[in-house]
C-alpha cells in the first residue's frame, strides 16, 4: 500500500493518467496479487490500472474477501440443500448473515467469522474487532443483534506466549462486548499446542427483526444516495485482509516508504453502540433502502458489493469521505478497516431525514455518492477519476482455483495408531484419580475464569448461558419465544477423520441445542484451516465440507452462512483442521428451558441416553494422560442424533425432564461432574453390572445424552424413549441430601473436592 | 393512578431497557429520559442505569454528570426527589455529588460478571423498606469499576449514619469461599451501595434490575427496591 505514494512524486493515480503509462511499474506482488491475477485485471480494465483500483482488487481478490481456494468446494453447500430446507430460509450465503424464520413472524439471523490472524499479532484489539465485525454483519440484515458467542482456540494452556494471547483476548472481547450492550451467552476455549502460533478467535453474533424488516445489501433505485455513517477513516488496518488473513506470518514486512498504523485495527465500543441504535432507528424509520457494514477491505468491499447487488452502477466522491489522518490517499480511503462504519443507500428525498437521525445519535455521517445505470462503479477525487470498474468484477468475479488435494502420506499411519494399545485405569483408586485429573484437565475445567469477564445479563433476556450447553435468549417477552445456539468442533476427531470430524462437530451443536430444549433450525459454520496451496490442507477442507454439508441434509437443517479462514498455521505446520459448527435452534416458551443442573425437582433419576461403545481415538483421556492421537474418532450416526434431540425436546415440551446434559470431551464422568456441580447436588451412581466401568465413565460415543427425570414423569418417559427405539440406561439417582458424587464400586468425590479440580486450573493459569 | 419513574439514556447506557422493565413489572409507569433534555417529564422518581455513557473513556461517570438531564436530577434530588443509581448510574452520582466517594477499577483488574450475595444493611431507605434488615439477596453483579472508595471520614459518617445499604456477602456463595475471594473487587468495608443522609437517593454497583425473574437472572430478589420505591410514591 505504499505504492501510491513514490514512482508519481506525490501525484493521484488517476484512470486517464494510468490509460497513458501502461508501462508503469507496479507493486501487486507486494499487495499480494499473483502475475496472471494482474494480467487479468488489466484484461478487464483494458489498461492498468489506477493504484486506488489496483488496491481495491488486491483485497476484494484475497483469499479472505474472494473465497478463491474455498468457492469450488462450498459450492457442495448449496447442491445438497433441498427445497424443504431452503423454505425456512429467508436469507442465505452470500448475503452479510443467513436470515431464518422463526414462526410467530420473527426472524433470526446469525453468522460465525474469524478473526484469528489480528488475534495473534494483538490479542486485546483483535479480539474486540472480531466481535464488532460480526455485530455489524447482523446489523446489516436488519435486525437487533442480540447476543454473541466466542469459540476461542489456544496453544497448550501452560505455554508463555499464552499467557499472552489468552488474557488479551478475553479482555478484548469483554471489553469491546461489555461496552455494547450485548450478552454473551457462551461459545468454546480450546487448547491444543496446534493453535500455539496461531490462536482461533471465531465470533458469533445472532440477531432477530420482524419478517417484513429484513434489510438487504442492494444498492437499487437509480439516483438514490449512497450515505457514509459512523466513524472517521483512519490509516489503521490498511490491506488486513490481503496481508493478515490470506498469507502466512513469515513476508508479511514487505513494503517501505512511509510509516503506517498497525494492520489490526483499533476497536471503539461506544461508537458501535451508538451506531447500532442510530441505525435501528433508521430502520424504523424507514429510511434505508439498503445496508452494507464496513469491515474487512473496508469501502473497497462495501461499494462494489452493494453496486452489484444493485442495479449496477455507483457513483462515488472518495473526497467526501471523513479522514481521522491528514493526506491519505485515495487507494488508503477505499482499502482502510477503521471500525464502526456503516453504508446506506437512501432515497433522495429521505437523505435529510437520515441526517437528522445520525445527528440525533452524534454520528457523523455524509452522502458520498449515488446509484447510477452505468454499469461502473466510478469513484472521483477532487473531480478526477480514479477508479472506473465493472463492480461484479471485484466483488463477485475474482480468481477461482482448483487447488490440489491429496490426502496425506501419513493419515494411514495415524488411524492406524489408535488407542487400544494405551495403559486403562482398572482399580477404583485409578479411576478416581484419572476421575479427578480428567476434570482439572485444561480442555475440560470450568471455563469461569474466562466468562465471568463477560456480561451474560444485559438487556434481561440471556435465559441460559455458559456453562450451560448452548446459549438461549427470549427474543418475545410477550410469548416467550426464543432461540439457542450452540457451537462446538473438536479438531482431534476431524484431524482423524475430516469428512466424520465435521459430522461430529455438526452433531454435537445439534444435541447441544436439543438438550435445553430447543428444536435445531440451521447452521452457521466458520472452517479454520491450515494453508490452501498444502494439498493435505485442501483434502482435510474438501472433506469437512462434505461431511458437513452431507450431514446438514440428513439432519435436514440447513447452512445459511459461514465463513472460511484458511493460512492458520505456525511455519508449515498446520493447525488441526476446524471447522466449527454453530446451530441456532428455536423454542416455542423459553420457560420450558431445560438446565443442566441436577436437583431442581426432589426426587430425580439419572438416565442415560445413546449407546456406549469402547471410543477413545482422538478422546479427552488419550490426550489428557497419553498425550496420544490416533486411531478413529467415534462412530456417527445422525439418525441417531435426530431421535434423540426429538425425543430432547418432547421431554422438555411435556415438563419431563428437569436436567439434561450432552455427553461430548470427557464422555459420562465429565457430565456427571458438571450436571452436580451446576446444580449444587450430589447424587448416586449405579453402572450396569456387566459393563467396564474405564468405557462406561470416559468414552465418548456420540449420540449420547444425561438427563435427570422427576420420579413421577419416570415410567412415562422410558415408556415414550422404549417406543421410538431410543436405548437408554437407568444410571443413578440424584439425591438432594449428597454433598458428593458416588460412583458405587468404583468412587465417592465431595462435590467441594470436584469444584475445587474443576474450578481452581485456570485461575492458576491465568491469574 | 400509578407512579411514573424516568429511566435516563445516555449514549452508551445498556440496561436502560432492564430498569424499564423492572419498573413495568410493578406496575409503575417508565418514562424514557433523554440525557440532552433538561427535562425530567414530570417524573416522581428517576433511576439512572448501568452501561458506558459517553464510553466512559475519561473516568466512568465523569461525562455524564455534565449531560443537560443531570442538571435537573441534581436539582430533584435535593428537592427530595427518590433517586436510584444502579452500576454506571451509581459512578455518575457519586461524580456529580449526590453521593460522597468514588468507584475505581476492581482490585482483580478484570470486568466481573458473577451473581452475588448482599446484606440489606439499611431498609428505611426509600428504596429498600420492602426488605427485612439484614436480608440476604442474590443479584448480579458485573462491572470493571466497582470497588468503592472514600476517605476514612467519609466511611465513618457512613457507617455511623447506617448509610451503607449493601454489603458484598463474601461467605454466602460456597464457590466464591474456595477461591478465596474476600471481596468482588476489593470495596472498602465491604460497600455495594450507599444512600443520601435522607435515604432517597441510593447508588449500587450490583444490578437489582437483572433479578426481577429466576427465568433471566438468579432471583427475582433485585424487585424489592422498585416495589419500596412506589409504596414510598403511592403513600405519598
């Protein structure tokens, strides 16, 4: 990006000067554009082109904004999903979020992204700007965001540089959500010495509207205005998505001339707050046409996105725009990432109407430009022109490639090494010690440390959140409509086997939605993964989507959005393949939520649900004690996963069930833990007489489920399980005068000892 | 006829929302006020909410105090009007010096959203008579500058006046015990919430609007200082 400022001795590029030095040097390389990429734009241009153009293709053309190495792949997203999927829909890919029907005439849209590569370099702001990029994504649907998610991925938890990212994180998006008024009702913290030099911090935002306010990113209606809202454009974040996102750390010093900011950009909560209720108001008020939030590639993305969703043309005064920094260029403006800006096109005649709304909120906002019928989104500065492109052909007609895939040489070798061969704890006293260090194990202690930063309470609608297995939030306080979500992904399972793994992910969200209660209604997804151009990347990649997308069509449920991040890798070591899977589901009464916790009613039984099998390839355990990964993650069966979530949700529906707990990382000691401690009560166990109690307490077959049943509603719900052919176990019984969990023959753990294992490793960690 | 009790936005006030529904839940009337009017639409009481106001860059609260509505709370208040300040409505009472002290950064240097015990340490006050004295209420507590500070004067008249309503209940949460937390965020004495020396206005860094329903909070707890409120509105 510094290219603009020394081969014309501090003279604007402008289109007629390009047309007449064709033989201008320029630096795309450094911006990150390959030679037949460069060639290509000049096919399209017929000439050079201007430096402002070249940096608008270099980003919208990076992997980030362009979607080139994953496009041919999540093409498969949309083959396999069917009409009956796609009538729920009111807003898929493509669009800033996926927008779903929800009944009652509301509306929810939610959507995942990463902003894992500015996390790495600063961890606090980047952080921040991931929740803020996402709840502007939402806002640009139309709807009132409503809460956030945050699936987070470190490096080992006792490594320094951790100690580092983890902190800065959190308190980055604390800090940045707190500020906005948004709960945040939970989300994943995953560690894995994969993830050391290259931390996943993915944000999910949900946001519900009425039907008939849906908002969509069209520029249409020729002469109608094109309105830049929010904060000022600054220097920060220039070329993020072309630098940060799209290429490995190592190279990313190209580049001299003058000083710029930091590529991360600098997050500002209030002002994003403010925004958020101007632009609600706008909405009311009906002055927007159509919407566009500024974020990665910045006005570069948000012009010649609306331009070809419209009719097509836009005009644009790039002088207009309002500078935090003094004598930016051109190719600065379009290509800068300050935060908390937004685009809308707005009838002429409600322009100042618009004004008066942002005036009230003291948000600055100015018309720079109009929807033409040109066909060219022509951008002028100072009455020159310095961009004149077909818009589709930034936005939407980048580089697509067809990158080789090859499964890797040694993913026999790993399935082959599987966990049969590890050490089992078989004596009582074993197990209740790898009982104990299990639940103090960094992937499985209490995730308090980090959640207790967050507010999980404003606006008073949060109904449940962490630990509980998904967040739910009352969208009507009149009918108590609400939604859930869930997002979930283990790496290790996927490293196994990518196309399973990702069913895997795919099936835990689901059965973490089913059980509070909550009916699953579609997916969102945002795949983590290493570098594109390693064909054992692209194979894990193909494979996950597949897996994925096959799985959401026997589920029935569909993908309406997501995002991919590819280049997450420390040198040329990749992070485990993660492709995590977030499913909103909705529910009619949210005061039919079913907790986790045990104890709400006097008398309970513990049942559990599913089949359990001798699983432990890629399990909690092998990692925790062998430190070993191999062999075949759990076996997957959606079928399964279907009936159980039914028969979830008509527990919940007819007051059955008064706890529920999924069975995922740690399988049924792990659940049993969390559903005592959640509700402060102890309970006894009984295991089956002929069963092995290793498999039974620490395996981690999918499909499975723990719920407490209040004795009366016992019989009924057996009855009802045994009917639909769902297997299920009489384990135990809760029992409200226990201070401990007793597993007979095997242990008795006070629940004050339990919490203390569970609660006290990342205080120690990180305090 | 029912009470009509202001609930003031600023920019950058979250749970402006919150305390209009506690205040709808007793079936008093909230009547939004705007923080650039100086105008308190014939309000009987005003409550100011938690959030950010101004993004509270500067000093929390510090902004706010100068907004054109404080001028007129101010002026309320010393007419007697009941005024609640709750989280950051509590840091802009104490900047604009309808309270004495001040809230500075929690001693553990992290936002804490945790639910938290309090004693009802003063129940004459107009906002808390519907409490037993010495009740143990369960509410949320969340915020990054919420460890009360004053001068040991000011603590004394404080505690000799019974001025202080709340007080963080350190050993009435099991899981808080074994951490071996004393305090939340290191509050001096314990302080969640002081009152005037005529009981109406009352700050509190906890948030009793967040406990209004088990559905959505810990308790329904936090109800009680809406309900003291109108008895005192409706006896009058």
């Amino acid at each position: 990006m510094t290219s603009t400022q020394p081969a014309l001795g501090g003279r604007i590029d402008t289109v007629e000067h390009a047309a007449a030095t064709p033989d201008h040097p320029q630096p795309y390389r450094e911006l990150g554009l390959k030679d037949d990429e460069y060639a290509r734009i000049r096919d399209i241009l017929g000439r050079r082109p201007t430096d402002a153009e070249l940096a608008m293709y270099s980003v919208m053309w990076s992997e980030h904004c362009s979607y080139k190495s994953s496009k041919a792949h999540l093409r498969y997203f949309g083959e396999t999903t069917t009409d009956e999927m796609r009538a729920k829909m009111l807003a898929g890919i493509g669009e800033n979020a996926g927008v779903v029907d929800i009944g009652d005439g509301w509306a929810v849209t939610f959507k995942v992204e990463s902003h894992n590569h500015p996390s790495y370099v600063e961890p606090h702001q980047g952080a921040a700007t991931g929740v803020g990029g996402i709840v502007r994504d939402i806002l640009a649907m139309g709807a009132r965001p409503l809460a956030v998610l945050d699936p987070l991925r470190f490096g080992p938890a006792d490594a320094p540089d951790t100690k580092r990212v983890l902190p800065g994180v959190v308190a980055g998006i604390g800090g940045y959500g707190n500020c906005l008024g948004l709960p945040n009702i939970g989300g994943e913290v995953v560690f894995d010495p994969s993830y050391a030099g290259n931390p996943l911090v993915n944000a999910l935002c949900v946001g519900a509207m009425r039907v008939e306010d849906l908002h969509l990113a069209h520029a249409s209606g020729v002469g109608n205005k094109v309105m830049l809202f929010g904060a000022r454009t600054g220097l920060d974040g220039i070329g993020g998505v072309s630098v940060l996102a799209s290429e490995t750390f190592a190279g990313d010093e190209a580049g001299g001339g003058r000083k710029k900011l930091p590529s991360v950009q600098v997050g500002d909560p209030f002002t994003e707050k403010v925004l958020i209720e101007c632009c609600l108001e706008l909405f009311r008020s009906g002055l927007v046409v159509g919407i566009q939030d500024l974020g990665g590639a910045g006005l570069s993305c948000a012009t010649s996105e609306l331009a070809s969703a419209g009719e097509g043309g836009m005009r644009v005064e790039l002088d207009r725009v309002p500078l935090r920094a003094e004598g930016m260029t051109p190719a600065e403006i379009l290509s800068s990432e300050s935060q908390e800006r937004m685009c809308a096109v707005v009838r002429p005649d409600d322009v100042e109407a618009f004004l008066r709304v942002c005036a009230k909120w003291d948000v600055i906002a100015v018309e720079i430009g109009e929807v033409t019928d040109t066909g060219r989104l022509q951008v002028h500065w100072h009455g020159e022109t310095v961009v004149d492109v077909p818009p589709r052909t930034v936005a939407h007609e980048g580089p697509v490639y067809e990158r080789p895939v090859e499964r890797p040489a040694d993913q026999d070798a790993l399935v082959a090494d599987g966990p049969e061969r590890l050490a089992r704890p078989s004596t009582p006293g074993e197990l209740r010690e790898t009982l104990l260090r299990m639940v103090a194990s960094p992937n499985l202690a209490s995730r308090r440390w980090v959640t207790e930063q967050y507010d999980r309470y404003v606006r008073g609608n949060t109904v449940l959140a962490q630990p509980a297995d998904s967040g739910m939030v009352r969208i009507d306080e009149e009918t108590g409509r609400g939604v859930a979500v869930a997002t979930d992904c283990n790496g290790r399972y996927v490293k196994l086997d990518p196309y399973q793994g990702a069913q895997l992910a795919l099936a835990e969200a689901y059965r973490n939605v089913a059980v509070t209660g909550a009916v699953p209604l579609a997916v969102t997804n945002c795949l983590n993964f290493g570098s594109p151009e390693d064909p054992g990347v692209m194979w894990q990649f193909q494979q996950a989507v597949r897996g994925l997308a096959d799985g959401c069509r026997e589920l029935g449920i569909p993908v309406t959005g997501g995002n991919v991040s590819f280049y997450n890798q420390t040198g040329g070591t990749a992070i485990l393949p993660t492709p995590v899977v977030g499913v909103l589901g909705v529910i009619d009464d949210v005061r039919r939520r079913v907790p986790a916790g045990i104890g709400a009613e006097a008398g309970e039984t513990l049942l559990l649900l599913g089949d359990t099998r001798d699983e432990f390839g890629g399990s909690e355990w092998a990692h925790v004690v062998h430190g070993h990964l191999g062999g075949r993650p759990p076996a997957v069966d959606l079928a399964r996963e279907k009936l159980l979530a039914e028969v979830l949700v008509a527990g919940s529906r007819d007051g059955m069930v008064s706890a529920a707990h999924d069975l995922s990382e740690g399988g049924l000691a792990q659940a049993l833990v969390e559903a005592a401690l959640a509700g402060q009560t102890g309970c006894r166990v009984v295991l089956p007489a002929d069963v092995d109690p290793f498999v039974w307490l620490f395996a981690e077959s999918a499909g499975r489920a723990l719920v407490a049943i209040p004795r009366s509603e016992e019989l009924r719900f057996t009855d009802m399980c045994s009917a639909r052919g769902l297997p299920w176990t009489r384990i135990g019984v809760v029992d409200p005068a226990s201070k401990a969990l007793e597993i007979q023959d095997v242990a008795t753990v006070d629940l004050a000892e339990l919490r203390a294992a569970w609660e006290g490793t990342l205080p120690a960690l990180f305090d | 006829m029912t009470a009509r009790i202001g609930v003031i936005t600023f920019p950058g006030t979250l749970d402006d929302i919150d305390a209009a529904r506690a205040v709808r839940s007793v079936d008093a009337e909230p009547v939004a006020l705007w923080h650039a009017d100086a105008d308190l639409r014939g309000v009987d009481a005003v409550i100011v909410p938690g959030g950010f106001s101004y993004g509270d860059y500067l000093r929390a609260g510090a902004i706010a105090r100068f907004a054109p509505v404080m001028t007129e709370v101010v002026r309320a208040a010393r007419r007697g009007m009941p005024v609640l300040g709750i989280c950051n409505g509590f840091q802009i009472l104490c900047e604009s010096g309808l309270l004495p002290g001040a809230l500075v950064r929690n001693a553990g240097l992290h936002f804490v959203c945790r639910d938290q015990w309090l004693r009802v340490e003063n129940n004459e006050t107009v906002w808390t008579t519907r409490y037993d004295a010495g009740a143990e209420i369960l509410v949320p507590l969340k915020n990054m500058e919420g460890r009360y500070v004053a001068d040991p004067a000011t603590l004394d008249e404080l505690e000799g006046e019974g001025r202080v309503v709340f007080r963080y209940l350190v050993d009435g949460d099991a899981s808080q015990r074994y951490l071996g937390i004393d305090s939340p965020n290191g509050a001096l004495n314990h302080i969640a919430g002081i009152a005037d020396a005529r009981g109406r206005v009352v700050g509190l860094m906890p948030h009793p609007e967040h406990a209004i329903d088990a559905l959505t909070g810990p308790s329904d707890d936090g109800l009680g200082m809406f309900l003291s409120v109108l008895d005192a509105l409706v006896a009058a």
